[in-house]
C-alpha cells in the first residue's frame, strides 16, 4: 500500500492506525500480518453529512 501511494510504510501504518481509532477499519491479525477492513457503513454516513453539509 506505502509503494502504491508513494508514501513511508510509517505514514500509512499511522494513517490506519487512526482509522482504526476512529473506527473507520477494522483489524484482523493473521500471524504477523494484520488485514484492515474498510467500514463502509461509517464512511457512508459521513457522506451523507458532509452532503446535508454541502447542500445547505
């Protein structure tokens, strides 16, 4: 994902580390290798806000 984004492994396992808080991703470890999730429901109700937002 760093590669992929052109940024340090460090700066996105800091990004989804926030996510995670924020409770935008879930985690799933598997050995030494921890998979994350997208919460889409979370994230669709921030787009409906930010929509309201916008329209208003």
């Amino acid at each position: 994902m760093a590669e992929i984004l052109s940024l340090s492994p460090t700066t996105v396992s800091l990004h989804l580390k926030q996510l995670k808080e924020g409770g935008f991703v879930t985690t799933q470890k598997v050995r030494k290798y921890v998979y994350y999730q997208l919460r889409k429901d979370k994230f669709y109700g921030i787009e409906q806000r930010l929509l309201r937002y916008l329209n208003y």
